[in-house]
C-alpha cells in the first residue's frame, strides 16, 4: 500500500469511526458530576471499543502513535457522550484516566525514569566500546545463529526479576551479538518478549509474583504466595512459550511474516521496513578501547542494585523476610533507585579506568533520553488509552460476564476464564490490571464447595491468559519495552510476534480444556498429566506446521 493510499485509509476510518461514536452516544451538558455521571456505554461491549479501534489501525495502516491518539480520542468521546468540551477535559484532566494524570502517577513516572536511566546506561555502554567489546568476544564463543538465539533466550530467563528491566538489560546486552549473526531485529524482540513476561509468571521471586499475591482478595482463608506457586505447572501459556521458543530456533522454524525478516536478515536487512525508530543510534562508531568487563559490570551492577532496591522498598531492611519483601516491593520504585546506584557506580567505574571524561558522561544523559522518546510517547498513550477503558467501566463487563456464566460451565472453566482474559489483556494492555480484575472473580466462583485443584488451575488460566493477551497486544508496555529494547520498529514487533503468539494460545487453550476435566476427575497428581500432554501438544503442532511450511524440494 502506498503512503497515499495509507493516508487517505487511516482518515477515512478516523471519520467513520467519528461518525460511528458521535451516532451511538447522547449529548451531554459541559458540567458534570464526576460521582454520578455515567457514559451511555458504561459496563457494556462498547466500553472496549476504544482499544479496539486502536488496535485494528494500527495493525492496517502500520502507524503506532496516530492509531493510540485515535483510540483515546474515541474512549474520551464515548465517555462525554459526544460532548466536544468533556471529550477534551476528560482525555486530559480527568483524574482517573486523563493522560495529564496518567503521567503525574509516581509509579508510571518511576517508569519513566528507569527508562531514562537504561537509555543512558546503554549510550554510556556504546560510547566506551563495552557493547562492542562483548559482541566480539561473543563471536568468538556463539559462532551461529542458533546459538545467538539460545543464549539471548538464557539471558531472559536468567533475568526474572521484572519484564521491564528483562527486556531493556536482555535487549542492550544481545543486540550486538544477535545482530552479528543476522537475527533480524523482530526475531530479536520476540525472544526478549517471549523470556520477559513468560519468565516472570512463573518465577517466585519477581515483581509479578508479589502482584498476582495482591490481587488475593482480603479476607479470604487463601494464601495468595502459596496458591502463586501452585500455579506454575498450570501457567500453560508460560511453559508452551518457553518451548516454543527452544523449537523454532533449534528447528530453524520461521512463519508468518517473521519468515521474510529472517530471510531479509540473512541478506543483510535486519529490519524489511524502512522504519528506524532509533535513528542511527546503531550505526555510531565503535572504540576500539572498550573490554567486555566494561558491559558485563555494569549489567551485573544494575541486577544487584535492582534486586536489593525491591526489597528494600518491601521492607527487608526493617525485618521482613526475602520473601514477604519481594511481595510487598513497589517495582517503579525499587528499579529507578537501583539503576540511579548503579549510574553512580558505572560512572565511577569508567572515570577509574580512564575510559570516560566527565563531559562525554554528561552527553550521554539527553542521548540516552533521546533514544528512550519513542517508547515514553507509546506508553503514556498506552496508559491514556487504558485509563479511557477504564472510565467506561469495561472490568465490569468482564467481571458480570464471568460471574454469571460460571455456573452452568465450570468443567469448561479454566478454558473460558483462558479467553476472557486473555481478551481483556489485549484490549486494555495490561496484565497486572486483569490479575486485579479476574482473580477475586476466580476466588469468589470455587467458594468452600469446590476443590482446591480447580481453583488452582482457574487462577493459573486467569494468569496465563492475562500473559498471553499482554504478549499479543500493541498498547502492552511490555510490548512496548521489547520493541525498545531490540531497537526493533513496534509494528514489525507486534505483527510478526502475533501468529507466535496465538499458536502457543491455541494449544494452551486445549490444555485448559484438559486440565479442566481431570481436575474435577481426579486429585491433583493426576490432573498434573495435563501439563505433560499440553507440552506434548505443542511440539506436535510446531512439527505439523514444519512440514505445511517447509518450501517445496527442487525438481
């Protein structure tokens, strides 16, 4: 499609979108009471057609920050009703979803700045030649492309703490080594996302376990941490991922539209599409100086820093246990006051080998935020979109639909609370919010007359669902980091990760389907032949679409 053409689709569809929301609401007074006013659509399907429509442009017409602008501004409308001036005060200044709220939150602004301060950290690791350094000595050791594949996935799942500081740290360390072997810059997101978030949810100690343990509904006789690690031989989307991704590189197993940027990048073309987010931060030149001790300590530095500033922020140092300071830890919190440490202890470390003056470490400060631009202009309209969301109260559509139709389906479950979460995630772009959503709904339904296994296994669906939808949505923030991290175009990111994605879904799908059935059959030791069988599942699956795939023999 030309540019023209992708001109005059994107603004015919703004306008019948227009149109469409103007049509479907009421007009509504400029002066409203925030306690009592609710939008036409409130807590109905239209609530969720603002991510919708963000999401279905920006997959036709490729253009990310126009796709999200146009979501907001249709969730505003539909929360105004049509009324042009509330439209207006409500995408900017309400106080729950405006965007100029969204970036005052302390926890979306520690975000932000952890962002900055990888962003520096990664221009001061370039600018020694440390980035450099370790690429060259990786040749040395990962001498294919497999390998280059396998060791970033190892570097994923070694950094479990948190999907955002995975997905930056992984990006920047691997980026040399990937791109030297020719992995192209959306294979290279999809490992980072697919060792990020996947890894997390099942990992005890990480940012995402201390969330899922607060989505446990107070007062209830369940031990939130306890029943978290239950659910890990039952998070199905999480495992399926982690072996998809050891298959398709160990098979050399490419489809959908990642096949053509793997054929492109053996040729040379790391990205297929003109679009480079990151200007020519990849093409500066490289000190010949710089030693891999140089990249690796800082690394190191950073995931130390981190940890500790997590569970300083849950209290280890006043008395908690590593455990309860994990659960209790503010992640924003804990990764800007470790990456600030550990910009201090690099900056230090590199004036000491004489690497680095004190002006070229002050120039890398607008450079490392320059190159961060792009992924803070997605996620706080990413966050704006969500906030639209949920303003029309679309949680309370997903949680009445659950709630009401738990009780004839409960076999069948597991597999529905699969989907619906995995749609929720999707279309809001956020996991933690389906925890917080989903689980006490989960929790409510297997009440005192159920068994334990059954809500073990619902709740593992309500987590590997909210995962998988994360994972294939464009307004993911994690979504959003992988792009980030492997300096890869978001929309190449999200469109070749997709059919990855769905695949890993549809099996995982069936082994919620069969866990449902043996968990209501059986105890638990027997309903954990699921697991087993779902894995089987998925390399049967990747087997058949091999040879669907496989290019025809020469005659």
């Amino acid at each position: 499609m030309t540019m023209k053409k992708k001109n005059y689709v994107f603004l015919a569809a703004v306008i019948v979108i227009a149109a469409v929301l103007i049509g479907i609401s009421v007009n509504t007074p400029g002066t409203v009471d925030p306690e009592t006013y609710q939008p036409a659509v409130y807590s109905t399907l239209g609530a969720l057609l603002p991510p919708v429509i963000a999401i279905a442009l920006a997959l036709i017409t490729k253009e990310v920050y126009s796709s999200l602008f146009v979501g907001i501004v249709a969730g505003a409308l539909l929360y105004a009703n049509g009324n042009l001036e509330l439209m207006l005060n409500t995408m900017l200044f309400n106080e729950d979803g405006g965007m100029v709220y969204k970036l005052a939150d302390s926890w979306n602004v520690g975000i932000l700045v952890f962002l900055v301060i990888l962003g520096i950290m990664v221009a001061l690791m370039n600018l020694v030649g440390g980035s450099a350094a370790f690429g060259q000595w990786a040749s040395t050791h990962i001498k294919t492309r497999v390998g280059a594949q396998l060791a970033t996935m190892v570097l994923g799942v070694l950094i479990f703490v948190d999907d955002y500081f995975n997905c930056l740290t992984v990006g920047s360390v691997m980026r040399p080594v990937t791109d030297r072997h020719q992995v192209s810059r959306a294979k290279l997101a999809y490992l980072i996302d697919a060792t990020a978030a996947p890894v997390c949810i099942i990992a005890p100690v990480s940012s995402w376990a201390a969330a899922v343990t607060s989505s446990v509904p107070e007062g209830s006789d369940i031990n939130g941490f306890a029943m978290f690690l239950s659910t890990i031989p039952f998070n199905f989307y999480a495992l399926t991922t982690l072996l998809m991704v050891i298959l398709i590189t160990v098979l050399n197993l490419d489809y959908g539209p990642m096949r053509l940027h793997e054929i492109n990048a053996r040729k040379g073309d790391l990205f297929t599409t003109d679009a480079r987010p990151y200007g020519n931060a990849d093409d500066e030149p490289v000190n010949p100086n710089g030693q891999v001790i140089d990249l690796v300590f800082p690394i190191a530095v950073l995931i130390f820093c981190c940890i500790v500033g997590m569970v300083y922020t849950g209290g280890f140092f006043s008395g908690e246990s590593f455990v309860n300071a994990f659960a209790n830890a503010d992640a924003s919190m804990g990764l800007v006051l470790g990456s600030i440490v550990t910009l201090i202890i690099t900056f230090c470390f590199y004036m000491i080998r004489g690497v680095m003056s004190f002006k070229e470490f002050t120039g890398c400060i607008p450079e490392g935020f320059k190159a961060m631009v792009a992924p803070i202009l997605i996620l706080t309209m990413a966050w704006t979109l969500s906030g639209m969301t949920g303003l029309l109260g679309a949680k309370y559509y997903v949680h009445d639909l659950v709630a009401t139709s738990a009780g004839a389906l409960k076999l069948f479950l597991p597999a529905i609370i699969f989907l619906v979460a995995l749609f929720l995630a999707f279309s809001t772009g956020t996991s933690w919010g389906t925890f917080a959503i989903l689980i006490p709904v989960v929790c409510h339904v297997f009440g005192s007359g159920d068994t334990y296994q059954m809500l073990v296994i619902s709740i593992a669906a309500c987590l590997s669902g909210a995962v998988c939808g994360d994972h294939c949505s464009p307004i993911s923030d994690t979504t959003i980091m992988a792009s980030a991290g492997a300096h890869s175009d978001h929309v190449n990111h999200v469109s070749t990760q997709l059919p990855y994605a769905l695949t890993a879904a549809a099996v995982s799908f069936v082994g919620y389907i069969i866990a449902g059935i043996l968990g209501y059959a059986f105890d638990s030791s027997i309903a954990l032949i699921a697991t087993p069988i779902t894995l089987v599942l998925m390399v049967v699956v990747l087997l058949v679409i091999r040879k669907v795939t496989a290019e025809p023999a020469a005659s």
